[in-house]
C-alpha cells in the first residue's frame, strides 16, 4: 500500500505541482466579471493597419495596440493620425527593428553586434520619434522578432531589464501560452500568433485562456484576406463579434491598458495571495518564508487568503519554500502557527537537504491565536535552499496545524 501511495503522490505533483500558484488563489478579478482578457496587437507599422485593419476594428468598438518602427509610418502619416484618434494604443517596436543575423536583412543590425547602451538609445529615440509624428509617447514596446537579448557568446546579454525599466510592458513572439495574470512579468509579456488563422482556430485558445482566467495577448502583423504575415480581416471581424457578446466574459482593450489594470489589481491584493516563488534575505539578514511565498504541496492543504496561512494541513500534506542565499550559514528557525488544543501534540518535520528539524506542534490557544517560537537551527548553502514542512505521522482526523510563516534569523556566532 504505501509505495502504491508514494508513486501516485509523485505523478500527482508531475502533474498538479505546476498548477499551485493559480489552484490556491481565487479567480482574477477582471472588471464587471469578466473571465479573461483579451488584446490585438500588430507590428511593425504595416500599411494594412490603419486601413482596412483598424477602419474595421473601429466599424466593433475594439481597440487595439500598434507597435510601430518610425520610418514605416512617414508615407502614410494621416493614416497613423486616425489610428491614435480612434482610441488605439500605439507601442515602440525599436528604432531599426534589429534581429539576429541569422536573418540575412538584419545582418547589418544584428542583436549580435548590439549593446545595451546602443539598445536603450535606439529605443529612447523611437519614443521620441512617435510622439514628433503622432503627438503620442510608447509606454508599451514589442521584441522585434521576439528576441529579448544582445550580443555573443559569453558576452550574450537580456536586454529584459532594460525594458523593465523603459517601459509598463514588453511583449513575445511566437509564444505557446498566454499571460497569467496573477505571475506574469510585465516585461515579458507573451504573444500568440493570430496571423493566417481563422477564428475557428484561435477559438479552442480563446476558450482554454478564459477556462484559466487568463489575458490572451495576440500578435499579427499585416490586415488583409490573403498574404504572408497577415491576420485575416475575416477573422477579426469574427472575433469582434464574439468579444463583444456579453455572453463569452470577455474584457477586449490595448495591452496597456490591461497592463495598468493587472498592476493595480496585484497591488491591491498584496499579502493576501500565494504566489510561490524565491525568497531572499530582507535589509536586516532575516529570511522571511511567509505563507504567500510558499508551495502548499497535496491533498487537502489550502491557502488562506483571510490568514494569511496554510490551513486544512493534514498528514499527506506538506510546504515547500525556496530561497537564494548570497553566502552558506547557519540560521534560527522560527515558526509562526495556530491550533486548537484538542489538535495540538502532532509531531512535525521540517527538512532542508540532510538536515531535520523534528518538534510537536505545542497548543496556540485556539485556531485564531497564532504564535511564533523558535523550533531550531538550520545550516543554509550559498544560492538555492528548500525547506520543506510536513506531518511526522500518518493521522486519519484534525489536523497538524495552520501555518503563516517561518522566519530564518541569522544564529549569533
Ligand atoms: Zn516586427
């Protein structure tokens, strides 16, 4: 029986484990209801897109981002003018749109030869140069060619952190998933093709991003019915209509105005999420593994948003918090926790690597009453650190306890 157990536990955490941070969190609150996002955007400033691309959007109300080189918008300025007048978002799509050299028409600017010093002008001018032809300023910007680095070799760089920096959102190429609202990095948006597909074969995407809660972000580039790179007007007409019935809970808007909404949402609900993720020394040397932080790992276990902790923690149940050290020590380890005293007296364990930390959970006073004691010692390696917490036995009723949080404090020497 038991190792029949600890194979399928194994398969459930292949198979689940990937799926905590947004299982233990409720949906993402999209305006009025809504159950997912979706924006358009199309690059490269392609002269489909004022018209027939956005002259048809505008025909449904939608509106949609352009992110644009400069220089391809000059023959047709009056064009781009009516884009920026009917209420589309126009995004930075680089300076000399600059790919790898492995495209031959980009050898002569290839990301290869680039720096991020060059990148950051580039990009400072192509802001520039939107807002003297449009009146306008890019807050958005799209990886041309959705390639996010420079340079060669050992000298490769991301140049992610610049656009971090520059810009409220950076969007992909050719990506296979679409954006989870509640972990995604803003500079590394994706962006799933819409070009040369019909509606019926964006529809099963459609469908499985609003399952999940998500924001579709899609990327095209030509408007037209035939053609290399083009998103048939066929097609969006189509999807117009469908995210227009209030039926389909579908919230329809430039990227960044998705952007600013999913920054002001995860603000707002900071503290009381579980998103897992690294964790790493605060200014005083503490290493605070706080409930949001962590990995609730099995059957029954929940996060408790209202708590802030890790309740319904029963036998098969464990955390998991993963941290980055900057140098190997050792460190006192407090926890934080609550228990009624019928369930309190249950043995826990708290490993990381070869090391154990065994202790009873002690009475709290009751559910409602945390309280924080220092159950031991731990010695931690230089970069990545699991702790895990789980039961110390097997038990069929109650439960181990609620847990908020551990607290690693550098040891005195
Ligand atoms: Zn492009």
């Amino acid at each position: 029986m038991k190792s029949i157990f600890s194979v399928s536990a194994i398969i459930i955490v292949l198979v689940f484990g990937g799926l905590s941070a947004s299982a233990q969190n409720p949906d993402f609150p999209w305006p009025e209801g809504k159950k997912m996002a979706i924006s358009l955007s199309f690059d490269d400033a392609r002269g489909s897109n004022p018209d027939p691309g956005a002259t048809l959007l505008n025909e449904y109300g939608v509106k949609a981002t352009f992110y644009v080189v400069p220089a391809s918008m000059e023959s047709d300025i009056e064009g781009w003018k009516m884009v920026v007048e009917t209420g589309h978002e126009i995004g930075n799509h680089s300076l000399y749109h600059p790919c790898s050299g492995n495209f031959a028409w980009s050898r002569d600017r290839a990301l290869e030869d680039y720096t991020i010093a060059r990148m950051r002008k580039e990009l400072s001018d192509t802001n520039d140069e939107v807002e003297r032809l449009l009146g306008v300023r890019p807050e958005v910007f799209a990886y041309p060619c959705g390639l996010s680095f420079v340079g060669k070799g050992e000298e490769t760089q991301s140049y992610v952190p610049l656009i971090s920096e520059m810009f409220l959102s950076g969007r992909g190429w050719l990506d296979e998933a679409p954006v989870d609202p509640y972990y995604a990095d803003m500079a590394q948006l994706t962006g799933m093709k819409m070009d040369n597909m019909s509606f019926e074969e964006i529809l099963p995407i459609i469908e499985a991003a609003s399952e999940n809660r998500q924001w579709l972000v899609l990327a095209g580039h030509e408007n037209g019915t035939e053609g290399n790179q083009t998103t048939y007007l066929s097609m969006l007409r189509k999807l117009s209509e469908y995210a227009n019935d209030p039926a389909n809970g579908i919230w329809i808007a430039p990227v960044g105005t998705v952007a600013k909404y999913v920054k002001e949402k995860r603000t707002a609900m900071e503290g009381n999420l579980n998103i897992p993720g690294i964790s790493k020394p605060a200014a005083n040397g503490n290493i605070y593994l706080t409930s949001e932080k962590g990995r609730g790992i099995g059957p029954d276990i929940q996060y408790m948003p209202e708590w802030n902790a890790f309740g319904w923690f029963m036998a098969k149940d464990r955390v998991e918090w993963d941290m980055n050290l900057p140098k190997k020590g050792s460190y006192e380890v407090w926890m934080e926790w609550s228990v009624s005293d019928e369930e309190a007296g249950k043995p826990f364990l708290l490993t990381s690597g070869d090391q154990t930390i065994k202790g009873v959970i002690k009475p709290s006073g009751s559910w409602e009453t945390f309280q924080k004691i220092k159950i031991g010692e731990l010695t931690l390696d230089e970069d990545f650190n699991r702790i895990v917490v789980a039961s110390g036995q097997e038990f069929d009723k109650g439960a181990l306890m609620d847990l908020k949080a551990l607290t690693l404090v550098p040891a005195k020497k």
